[in-house]
C-alpha cells in the first residue's frame, strides 16, 4: 500500500512514477514532484525555508506557490517558529522500500561532480552513481570557467565583427541617402533649369508676336484719326461759304482725302494668337514613381552551401559548375538576388583560376571554372567577405582517360563542349595563344572581372591605364575605387574611399600614371583632380576652374609622340588633335556605323608609330587610324563582343586593354605594332 498526499481534496497515491525524487529529513519524508503535478499540490510550509534550498538543489527550481508540506500519512504537520523545523508526525510503515533516502540536511555535501548527469554529488547520491565518471567539484568547475573563458575571445571577436558590420551598413545608409539627396537635387536643378527655359521661351515667342500686333494696332488708331480728322475738316468747308479761300481749301481736302484713300491701311490681322504648351507629364511621372530601388538581400553566409559536380571531382580544360543558395538567419532560401558574392579558386602554386559568377535572380548563384592543370585545388566562396557553409573546398583536378577521349570522339563531341566559354577559359589566364584554325578568337588575350563590389569586380568601369612597370588601372566609377592588376590579369590591390572630401572618390571615371608613378584620378562628380602615389595614398588635389565649365564636352585624351593632344568628342562623333597651344590642327570621322565613322568615341591611346587607337562606345568596337586620321583596321573581338566600350589604353608589353562597361570587364587584345 503507498502513502496518500491530498490533491484537491482528494487522496493521490505517492507512486514512484510521479515523482522526482524522494528525500529522507529526520522523521520526515520530502517528496518532489513532476512539474505537470505541482500546480495542484501543496509542498511547502512558509515557515520552513530549508527546504527551498532543498528543493531547489533537487530541481533545479522554486515553486511559486507555497502552503503545506506533505502530510504523507496523517495529514498532520507541526512546525516551530523558533527553530524553523518541522516535524511529522506517526510512522510511515507502508512506504515502499525502494525508495531511497538521497538527501539529508545533516550530512556533508560531497565534493564530486559527475560528468555523466552534469551535478554535483551529496553523500547520500554517491552510490546511486557509482558508474558514472566523477572528478572533483573544484575540478569541475576549473573545466567550467576554462570553457568559458576560451569563449571569450570568440565572444569578443564576434562582437567586434558584428558592430563593424553594423557600422558598414549605418554608413552604407548615409551614402545612399546622400546619393538620393544628390541625384534629387541634381533633378530639380535640371526641372529648375527647364522651366526657366520655358518661361523665357514663352516669353520671347509672346514678345514677337505682340510687336506685330502692336505695330498694327499703332498704324490703325493713326489712320483711322487721319481719316476722321479730315471728313471733320471737310464738313466744316462744304457748310461754309463759297469763296476764293473756301475753294482753295476744298481743293486741298480732296487731295488729302484721296492720299488718305489710297493709303492702303493694314485692315487683317498680321500675326495669330496662338501660344499653345505641349507637356508630356504622364511618361515623365511614371518615370519618377519608378526611379531607383533599394536593393538588398537577407543572406547570411553561416546559412548559405554550395552544391554541385564542381565541389567533387573535375576534369583538366572542361568547365565546373557549382551552385550557390543563399539563406537568411533562419536557414530560409532567400528569393531574390544581387547579394554580394565572390568566388576564388586557388591553385597549388597559390594562384588563382579564373571564373564567372551567374546571378539567377531568385536566390541561387552559379560559378563556372575551369582549371588548367591537375593537382589539388580549393575555392573559397564568400558572401558579403564571409566564407559560407564548408567553404574553402577542397577540390581534385584529374585529367580525362585516354580511353575516354576516344570514346568522346567516336560518339561526338557534346554542345557543351562546342561553348566559346570552355575554351576562353584557358586564356583568362593571360597565357598568349598563336593564331589556330579559328580566326575569330585570335585578337582576345583574356577578360577580368564580372559585376559586383568585391576585388576584381566592377560597376561601371570606365578609366583604364597602363603604367611602365606592368600594371593595369581601372577607374571602378561606381564603385568610388581604383583597381589594379598586373599584365597577366592578376589582381594587385585597390584602393579608394567614397566621399566628397579631399583623398575621397565620388565618381572616378579617369585614370592615368604619371612619369614620377604618382596616379591621377579625375573624379566627375567632386569635379577635381586627385593625386595618389603609386601605393595608393593620397597626395594632393587640383581644383581647376576648367572643370566647372566643361559641360558635355571631351571625355578621354591621348598625348603623342609629338606632344600633341588627342582628344575624343563624344557628342559629335570625330576625334580632333591640338597642339600644346591649344590650336587645332587635325579632325577626323563623322556619326556613322563605317569604317572611320563613329558613334560616341570614348577611350583613345596612341602607339609608338604615332598611330590611333580609338574606342567606338556606340558601335562596340575599336578601330585604328594613323597620325593623319586616315583609317587602318580594327581590333577583332567578335569572339566576346564589348558592349559600350570606355577607356583604352595600350599595356608595357604591347596589347591593348580596354573597360568593356556593359560587360562589367576590362579585356586585353593583341596589337601588332
């Protein structure tokens, strides 16, 4: 027979299955509880605080509510206030003999802990977990604070990550709001600007044709006051009498009414009324309610992996493919694209292979790579500079069977590997090929880079340069940075920092290297000059008034052997050369789609034999003209067509290097000098 506790008024066996625990005080036996029984059971006598210290070091917890102790046979409780202890009374001969006594005030707590149960040990509990592993209590909690100590600086790093990326975006905010503060102002200056227009337009079409009017009005009220006036005179002269004199002055009025008759008086209207305004609004307002996006994503790259054949076993020369879900903090897929991106694959020698980074649009990416040699490789893929899940990879490159490649070419070769981009892969090296039995690929060397904010990728490039030591510049204008890459293709470093104050870029959009290997930044948006060493550092600023007034006018010059100055003129269509005086001595081309025709020239360079390279931005091409301007050739790029070429430069080894903006790339040609 088990003891009954009340509940509710009503008797509830003690049975083993609903209770924790049962301890042994003196003559009275505790029981703890499941929680799912302790909203209807009275425990606690409120003048027996021990046994919340009991309790609690059993449970882990203090109920709330707190009346009686358990009366386990007789209901009967006593309790004395002054020693605070409390005492049952009768004997408990039903209570079942496997219930253990674990607890007693009056006994030592033993200095164990047990790594099983994660507790410390009394006397009484020791038995109970003879098996389980135990260490000293001191010991225990050493581990403990060692643990927790080792977090720490996880902890504190991961607090400084967190405030710094926080810190990136708050500023991110302020330049976008700045942007929008700018390009706003920019067009209500522009909408100012018009509407004086306008008004002035309006005003000198009213004034010419008031003038006219006026002018008619003027004749009219003089002639019709002629005319009065002299029927005015002759009635006075009929009414008189006849005389001499009286005849004399008739004769004159008839002389004067017969001018006046034949005067031929302006009696239509010279000039209209018409002033009519046509403003097409409608287009313009839908252009304003969808003008700019904020764009973002809720990727984070402890939730984003990579998935795909190019994470497992490639082929020498053959195009990998991995795909990319990006996922926000909760492990969601996210659905839109634009996140921030980049993608490294690493050769043994530490180089790195090139590739192109595909955004789907609905939260998945795709990196396409291909590997030159066999060996162990890995690729490092970042979102927003933080590795996700299980990146880097570790990759193996072997190369196709023998028997494999036979088979391929008994069966065919597949589409796939009829693709132009299987087999610019390999230059984007920067590895010279000699002319193959393909003509259309013999010009392109390699291309860099794809759209994005992270090195080696561009958002509107624009400037491009080549100093004498082998690197190429890039003006990344959206950016706000310049890039620089060696002859190869191989990314050196960046440098720049958005802003309009001095050592800041806006919006870089020409590049040059001085003879001294300063770099000379022209910045379109702060209009000035910016002077940085060949590290990247600031040195000074030019502001020249010039700059306030060049309006639409040149956008790219070139200086030649002569110390001429070439420069290109995008809105008419020609290129025109100067001498350093400033007069002009030479212009060529004219708006068209033929050879020595243009539309829009943008980047222009100069070769050793004085000859002219120039960029076509609305054509897509690059042609060759000599020091005359008579036309010569043009660059191939049929196998990767530019689209909306800008700068153009010609690198320390003889090529050509050109920004292909529309193409997020800068591209490096053969030229034969």
């Amino acid at each position: 027979m088990f003891p009954f506790v009340p509940l509710n008024g009503r008797n509830v066996p003690i049975r083993l299955d609903n209770w924790e625990h049962l301890c042994q005080f003196g003559d009275i036996i505790v029981g703890f509880p499941k929680r799912s029984l302790l909203t209807q059971m009275p425990l606690f006598c409120p003048e027996c605080p021990k046994l919340d210290a009991l309790f609690e070091s059993k449970m882990g917890w203090v109920p709330k509510k707190k009346e009686n102790i358990i009366d386990i046979k007789n209901n009967q409780h006593e309790c004395n206030p002054r020693t605070r202890s409390s005492k049952l009374k009768g004997t408990y001969p039903d209570l079942p003999a496997t219930v253990p006594p674990s607890f007693s005030l009056g006994h030592q707590v033993a200095e164990l802990f047990c790594s099983a149960c994660e507790s410390a040990l009394c006397e009484d509990c020791v038995p109970d977990h003879e098996e389980h592993p135990k260490v000293p209590l001191s010991q225990a909690l050493e581990q403990h604070r060692s643990s927790l100590q080792e977090r720490l600086p996880q902890i504190s790093d991961a607090l400084s990550f967190v405030k710094e990326i926080l810190q990136q975006l708050t500023n991110q905010r302020a330049f976008i709001e700045e942007d929008i503060q700018s390009s706003f102002e920019d067009l209500h200056k522009q909408l100012d600007v018009r509407k004086s227009v306008l008004l002035m337009e309006l005003e000198v079409t009213y004034r010419l044709k008031q003038k006219v009017l006026q002018a008619q009005v003027d004749s009219l009220v003089r002639g019709e006051g002629d005319l009065a006036a002299s029927c005015t005179q002759t009635e006075e002269a009929l009414a008189g009498e006849a005389c001499a004199a009286s005849m004399q002055a008739e004769q004159e009025l008839q002389e004067r009414l017969g001018g006046l008759a034949g005067l031929g008086l302006p009696c239509q209207p010279e000039e209209n009324d018409q002033l009519d305004l046509l403003l097409e609004t409608d287009g313009l307002r839908k252009s304003i309610h969808n003008l700019g996006t904020i764009v973002t994503t809720s990727a984070v790259a402890s939730q984003s992996e990579a998935m795909g054949a190019g994470l497992e076993q490639c082929i020498v020369g053959h195009p990998a493919s991995v795909t990319i879900v990006t996922r926000d903090k909760s492990g969601g897929a996210c659905k839109s694209g634009n996140a921030i991106l980049s993608a490294e694959v690493f050769t043994p020698d530490g180089s790195i292979v090139d590739g192109e980074i595909v955004d789907h649009k609905n939260g998945t990416y795709e990196f396409v790579y291909t590997v030159p040699n066999e060996g162990d490789f890995s690729l490092a893929l970042r979102l927003y500079d933080q590795h996700i899940k299980g990146s880097p990879f570790k990759l193996t490159i072997n190369r196709i069977l023998e028997a494999e490649v036979e088979g391929a070419k008994r069966r065919g070769k597949s589409p796939g590997q009829k693709k132009k981009g299987s087999k610019r892969a390999s230059s984007a090296l920067g590895t010279p090929r000699r002319k193959t039995q393909n003509p259309i690929e013999d010009d392109l060397i390699f291309r860099i880079g794809t759209k994005g904010r992270n090195k080696g990728e561009f958002t509107n490039l624009q400037g491009v340069a080549a100093s004498s030591t082998g690197r190429i510049l890039i003006a990344d204008s959206n950016n706000q940075c310049v890039q620089i890459f060696s002859n190869e293709g191989e990314f050196k470093t960046r440098f720049g920092m958005r802003g309009r104050s001095p050592g800041q870029l806006q919006r870089p959009t020409g590049v040059a290297v001085h003879p001294t290997g300063d770099i000379i930044i022209a910045d379109y948006d702060n209009k000035w000059v910016s002077i940085f060493t060949s590290e990247g550092k600031y040195k000074d600023i030019l502001m020249l008034g010039i700059f306030s007034d060049l309006g639409s006018g040149p956008h790219f010059a070139a200086v030649n052997n002569n110390n001429e100055i070439i420069v290109t003129d995008f809105h008419n269509h020609s290129v025109k050369v100067f001498t350093p005086e400033g007069e002009l001595v030479l212009k060529f081309g004219s708006n068209g789609e033929g050879n020595g025709q243009f539309n829009a020239p943008t980047g222009v360079a100069v070769d050793v034999n004085g000859n002219i390279i120039v960029a076509d931005w609305g054509n897509s091409r690059i042609q060759v003209f000599d020091g005359s301007g008579s036309f010569l050739s043009y660059i191939n790029t049929s196998a990767d067509p530019l689209y909306g070429p800008q700068g153009l430069a010609l690198t320390s080894d003889g090529h050509v290097v050109v920004a292909d903006s529309g193409n997020h790339c800068f591209k490096v040609y053969r030229y034969l000098q």
